[in-house]
C-alpha cells in the first residue's frame, strides 16, 4: 500500500522535529512490511518557521504544503486530502503534529483499512483500551460532553467522533464532495464520520493513547467548540426532518 501521513501545522516548531523522528521507527517497520510511506506536512504560514525548519531535516519521505495563511483543520486537512489523492496514495492518515498522537500506533490504526475490516479507522480515546494522558479535566469533559452531543443527535454509535487520530481509504476521500465539507475546525472531524456513513462506508474505532501536547500552545478557542455545537445542532434537525 502507498500510505500518506498528513499533518497540518500551524507554530508546531516546538514538537515537529521530535514527531519525525518517532514517525522515522515507524515508517522503517512498515516500509519492511512492503509498503510505501511519505509524510505530507501542510503549514499555514507559521510564523515560527515550522515549515523552513520541516525543510532543513532533509527528509526525502516528507513533503511540505505551503498555505498562505492560517485557515483552520478543515480546509488543511481537505488540501492534503486532494494533495494525497492527486499523487496516487492509498490510505491516508490524520495525525496531529504536538506528539498527541503517538506514531508508534500506527500499525493498528491503520490495520483494519489494510485489511479491509474498515474504510474509515479511528483512533479513540473512549473505548476499552483507549486513555488519555496529562490532559486536563476540562478538555477531558468538552471532549466527552461533545462526543456524547454528537451521538444523540446524529444518532451515531461511535465513540470518540471528534478524534483526529484516523486512516481513510482512499476510495472513501475520491467518493465525497470535498467542495461540501465546511467544518473549519474540531467540527471537521464529526462532518467527516457523518459524511463517511452518508456514502455508505464501514468505520472501525481502535484504541489509542492520548498525551497531551508537549510543547506549542492548543488551537482549541471558544470559537471552534461553538461552530462544532452548531454544527451538529444543525445536522441534528435535518436528521429529524428526513425522518418524517
């Protein structure tokens, strides 16, 4: 399989070097299972150098996607998505850039898609197995309360909709409209499992662990928990409405 990393970057000089490296281990073992794997970061013009910095590692398995400017999760990740697609890769993967995600799981995230369990795998945090680490209360309730909002209005059984942690088959991303997809921040990631059911694909959720980032500051703002409450609210009526 040829397997796309993307990683979106917006002032993630503090972690990205450390994050290539793990990723580097990793890459190795799957690369001696047979498969062909790249890392495409996808940088919103960070004013401290993220990309430049990427660039003078010398990695030829990484790639760098210069944005002009911030623009939010969703529209980076829809730009590696077409990016992804355009060169021919078959799975492609989410993954944050501040070691929350730990690269070292990337065999079983991406394992069901692999083997054709899944269309869509996604790392989770609340589920047997899953667990979170050095993260505070506070985000552990928005991301639990949110999770638990989704479920009941979208009538999802999933477990963790708002985890970034994902693999999707290639054929899932050349199926959807990604001119539709308007999420700009974490409501991007619940746009994408009702967007991915819609289509009529499987999705499977794998435990993960989750550490809290090591260094740079957390994008998370009241903006983006409001727009991602919205959001569903919104899917949410029109669910009903369909129903009747």
């Amino acid at each position: 399989m040829r397997i796309l990393i993307l990683v979106p970057t917006y002032n993630e000089s503090a972690s990205i070097v450390k994050l290539l490296d793990r990723v580097t281990g990793v890459r190795a073992d799957l690369l001696g299972a047979g498969h062909e794997v790249r890392l495409l970061v996808i940088d919103d013009n960070s004013p401290d150098g993220t990309a430049q910095l990427v660039e003078t590692q010398g990695l030829d398995w990484v790639d760098v996607l210069k944005r002009p400017g911030k623009s939010g999760l969703g529209p980076s990740y829809i730009a590696g998505f077409r990016w992804g697609l355009d060169h021919g890769f078959e799975i492609l993967i989410e993954m944050d850039a501040d070691l929350s995600h730990q690269p070292e799981a990337l065999s079983d995230l991406i394992e069901p898609v692999l083997t054709g369990d899944a269309d869509l795998t996604i790392g989770t945090r609340w589920m047997p197995g899953g667990r979170v680490v050095n993260w505070p209360l506070s985000r552990q309730l928005i991301s639990r309360a949110g999770t638990s909002y989704a479920r009941l209005a979208l009538g999802l059984e999933l477990r963790d909709v708002t985890s970034g942690y994902r693999a999707f088959h290639r054929r899932v991303l050349a199926a959807i409209d990604l001119n539709q997809v308007e999420s700009q921040g974490y409501g991007f990631q619940i746009e994408m499992v009702l967007t991915t059911l819609r289509a009529g694909f499987t999705i499977k959720e794998v435990p993960i662990t989750f550490v809290e980032r090591e260094g740079g500051v957390s994008k998370m703002s009241k903006r983006i928990v409001i727009e991602a409450l919205w959001k569903v609210t919104v899917w949410g009526a029109q669910r009903l409405m369909l129903r009747r």
